[in-house]
C-alpha cells in the first residue's frame, strides 16, 4: 500500500481544494469514477481516479475539518501509472492557492 500526504500551502483556500484536485486530475489524464465520502473520515471527500484502461486505481481523499490531502493506492490496485502521476499532482497541488 501507498499513502502520501500533500502539505497544501497555508494560505489555499479550502472551498476550492475539491474543483483544484478535479481539475488537476483531468489535467494529468485521469478519469474520475468513484466520489463519495469515508465513514471514518466525517465531512470527507474521497475520489477514485483511473488512467483509461491501464491497471490501478489512484484514491484521494480531502479532509477538510483537519485540512487533510493524501494520495492513497491499495496494494490490489497498483499500476505502473501511478507512482509518476502522484509525484506531480503532489507538486502541483502543493503550489496551488
């Protein structure tokens, strides 16, 4: 399993942060198919992101009341995709406002 945290800048504007990691996403060629939120997380948003038809599945999660982004990817749902695609929405996202 992968989890990276995303240490977004103090100043970011935590009502824009779910439309920045949507835009982002598409952005890097990801399809979203899967927005709901985690029972363990209240107020959370949790997404699934996928590469077309490549293996993996790329989950982020938006924890507002803690100001929480992570990256997570399940051990089962690996792909060769992934560990790049992370490295620079992480970047991305630590730029954002």
């Amino acid at each position: 399993m992968l989890e990276v945290e995303v240490r977004l800048a103090s100043r970011v504007n935590p009502a824009s942060v779910c439309r920045t990691v949507e835009r982002l996403c598409r952005r890097e060629g990801l399809t979203l198919t899967a927005k709901t939120t985690l029972a363990k997380y209240p107020g959370s948003v949790h997404w699934h992101f996928k590469m077309g038809k490549k293996p993996g599945t790329l989950e982020v999660t938006w924890w507002r009341p803690e100001g929480r982004l992570w990256f997570k990817v399940a051990g089962n749902r690996t792909g060769a995709w992934i560990e790049d695609t992370v490295a620079q929405l992480k970047s991305q996202l630590q730029r954002s406002r």
